[in-house]
C-alpha cells in the first residue's frame, strides 16, 4: 500500500464520510455529549471563545480531578471538537473508525511480512485484517456516542500506525510517529499507556532505537504513574484500588468474552483452514531479521491487549464498549504474528477456491456485526432526533415531561435548552415508573435500552421510535 494509495484512500473517505454526514440530521447522544456541547456553549456565550474555552478547561480537568481520570487529551477534545454540529463530528468519528482499521493494514503490508506477495494476496490480507476489526462488536459505538474515548484513541493507534509504517519494506519503523500518537491515545484514555510501554520496551531491545524507545518508555512511566495517582482518590475509579473483587472481576470478563467471541471464532476459522490446507507446503522465504522485529511488534500489540484488559477487570465496572480496544489489540497482535512466523500462508488467486472461501469466511463473521452497528447507529439518531422533534412542537406551559432513565432525562432536557435556548419552557424529569399521582395529565418517554417502566398500561401511545415511545397517561 504505497503513499499514492494512501492518499487516495483517505480523500475517498473523507468524501464518503462527508457525504453521509449530510445525507442525515444527526444530533447529540444522551451519554455525555448533550453535556459537553451544552458547557460549551454557555462558557463562550457568557466568556467569549478564549475565556470561555481556558474557564472550561479547568472545569473539565476539576472534574476528571474528582472522578480520578487523568485524560487531557480528552479535555482538548471536548473545547474543539463539540464546537462543530453533530453531523460534521459524526463525519468526523466515521473518518477516525476508518483511520483506526487502515492504519495497522497500511503497517503490515509496508512491513518485511509482505515482501514478494502478488497483489491479489495483499488484497486477502487487507481485506481479512479489516474484517477481523469490523467483527469487534463495540468498535462502532463511537459513531452514536461523539465523547468515547476508547474510539478516539483507537483512531491515535490507527493514525501511529499509518504514520510509523516504513516507506520501504527495508526501511526502519518511524517510531517518532508512533510514540507521539500512542501519548496522546493515554492522554484520552489512560489503558492506551500499556501499548506504549509494550512498543517501546520492543524498540529498545528488539529494533535497537534506544534513545527513541528509552524516551517514549519514561514518559509513558511517567503517564502511568499520574494516571495510577489520579485513580487511587477519584470517586469512578475508586473500585480499582479499592482491592480485588472476584464477582466484579468474573463478571467483567464474561463481558469481554461475549464481545472477544465473534473476532475469535473468524480468526480461529480462517487460521486452521489456512494451517489445514497449507500443511506440508514450502513456506514463503522472508527476511530473517526484519520477519523477528515483526514478530516482537506483535508480541508488544498482544501484551498491550492483555494490560489494557487486566486493568478494566481489576477496575470491575467495564461494560461492552470499554472493551474494544483490547479486542482490537490482541485481535491485530495474534494476526500479526501467524503472519510474521510463517505459520499460515497467505492465499494465492490461483487457488480461487481456497482463496474465496477463506475471504467469504471472514466477510461471514464481519458482515452481520458491522450491519447491526450501522443499523443501530442510525436507530439511535432517529430516536432522539425524534423526540427533540416532538418535545419542540409541546406549548411552552412550564409542563414536566417524564422519562424512564436518569443520565437520558437531563441530557433531553440540557438538549432542548442548547437547540432552543429560553424558548424551551418545559422540562424532563426521571420517573421509574407511572403513574405519576402527582400530575393529572402527562407525556412518558419510554427508552428501551432503559429499565422498563410499569404503570404505562393505561396509557396512550402518542409517538412511536426505533428505542423510544411517548405515551400520554391520565390519572
């Protein structure tokens, strides 16, 4: 994959990612994004930009200062990025997801693992890497929810990758370039420091880039060290050092497994049929010293999986999207590394059936995961979407509109006060469950992927969504 390929590749992205920015009206997420627009609109309203942008900061670093997260990446993210609408971040978080697949694509088919492969075999191994990441079932949850910062630092792995891949199969990694993207995925998310420990620790010992290595490995020290100060007072992170708990540890890993499952069925499948049909053969010469620098870089990205989860585990409380990042690692580490050893041989075209069938196997797995994220993607937007919609067209009565989540109901509300400003007269409030005894009449929005309400049965279904209903109940 050469630099003109790249290029065309990332213009084409752009273009499509643009393109679908505009087909739709996208707007904030109930998680945290409604929030982070919301402080930053009144911040500069009432400020100015400068003033307002330096007073959020320190509002955001307070925070996080609370909560135990040392992340100041994720606070530079949070005064630039929600200053643009949600249909050009969304167009934004699409060309991260890509960067973040292309990147380790773009790194192995530049390294000595691909040297003396026909094209055709190139596009195997592109197409089944970019499958084994589109079956991580969490790794498009970044498209509906603007402020994860898993997917933002996944796409600083992506772009480290992309920039660090060697011009020639021949040529040196450009480690610059991976270390400073990989400090600043830990300033997002601090999980990320363990691939930059792993990397450099690789780079010293392994590539001989002592001085590069040595730097990135200290100050990756260093971030880890700040990180682990932050999390021992803060009231998030207050689990992890609180000691270890089997239930909380056992139960994490069980989400870990159900996201891991699909990515590891696909590779598994694909790798012994590859292993099965292509026992006996001569296998492809490679490099011998470059071929072992690959594989100690895929021994790195495995470990840095492995890290990133034992810290999520031993924190307890990770739910499906914390986990794409460790699945992303381990998932590129292991392929990485079959294809750096020699163990499986990459198909050739001539061998259409082997060839196809093996192509179709990782498409099988892929396709189903990526078509759900899209399709709930969209059905997310299409709920909130619609209920701003509905709650705007209400007459502005002081009316109390009830809803079956805590975090959903305050964002909807800070969501019509960002859209509308002193227009919006009503307000959202959380109820479990209705009736309400206290109202005579009044709307309920119920959202599915909350507790399910009861008390709903006497009444009205007005308004309809994908994850949404508004019913008008009387008492």
């Amino acid at each position: 994959m050469n630099r003109k390929l790249s290029l065309v590749l990332l213009v084409t992205l752009l273009s499509i990612s643009l393109l679908l920015a505009l087909a739709n009206e996208w707007e904030w997420s109930l998680m945290d994004d409604v929030g982070i627009a919301l402080d930053n609109h009144r911040f500069i309203e009432q400020l100015g930009w400068l003033n307002g942008t330096i007073a959020n900061l320190k509002q955001l670093a307070r925070g996080d200062w609370a909560w135990g997260l040392f992340r100041p990446a994720y606070w530079v993210y949070c005064v630039s990025v929600y200053l643009l609408s949600p249909s050009l971040v969304f167009s934004l978080r699409v060309a991260m997801l890509a960067i973040s697949i292309i990147g380790p694509i773009r790194w192995l088919l530049s390294s000595p693992i691909a040297l003396n492969l026909l094209p055709t075999q190139k596009i195997w191994i592109a197409i089944a890497t970019a499958s084994l990441f589109l079956a991580n079932r969490s790794l498009l949850d970044g498209l509906s929810f603007f402020s994860l910062q898993e997917h933002s630092g996944l796409f600083f792995v992506g772009l480290g990758l992309f920039l660090s891949a060697p011009k020639k199969q021949a040529d040196p990694i450009r480690l610059t370039y991976l270390i400073s993207c990989l400090l600043i995925a830990s300033w997002l998310k601090g999980p990320f420091v363990w691939a930059m420990l792993c990397i450099c620790t690789t780079a010293i010992f392994s590539w001989k880039r002592r001085t590069a290595g040595t730097f990135g490995f200290l100050v990756g020290l260093l971030t880890l060290i700040t990180f682990t100060i932050w999390a021992k007072q803060g009231s998030y992170t207050a689990q992890a050092s609180a000691g270890f708990r089997l239930s909380a540890f056992v139960s994490s890993f069980l989400v870990f497994l159900r996201q891991a499952a699909v990515p590891a069925v696909s590779l598994s499948a694909v790798l012994i049929t590859l292993l099965m049909v292509t026992k006996g053969q001569t296998r492809r010469q490679m490099p011998k010293s470059p071929t072992k620098n690959a594989q100690f870089f895929a021994i790195a990205v495995f470990g840095s999986g492995v890290l990133y989860l034992g810290s999520l585990l031993l924190w307890g409380r990770a739910t499906g999207y914390y986990f794409a990042p460790p699945v992303y690692f381990i998932s590129f580490g292991l392929i990485l590394f079959a294809f750096a050893t020699g163990a499986i041989q990459v198909p050739s075209y001539q061998n259409k059936r082997l060839y196809l069938s093996t192509l179709g196997m990782c498409l099988f797995f892929a396709a189903p995961v990526f078509a759900r994220g899209i399709y709930r993607t969209h059905q997310r937007n299409k709920t909130i979407v619609g209920i701003r919609n509905w709650a705007h067209t209400l007459p502005s009565t002081n009316e109390t509109l009830f809803a079956n989540g805590e975090e959903a109901a305050a964002r909807l509300d800070g969501l019509m006060t960002l859209r509308y400003g002193q227009a919006w007269k009503n307000q959202f409030k959380f109820a479990i469950n209705a009736p309400i005894l206290t109202e005579k009449t009044y709307f309920y929005v119920n959202l599915f992927d909350n507790q399910a309400p009861t008390g709903l049965e006497k009444c009205k279904i007005t308004n309809s969504y994908p994850l949404a209903s508004i019913h008008l109940c009387k008492n």
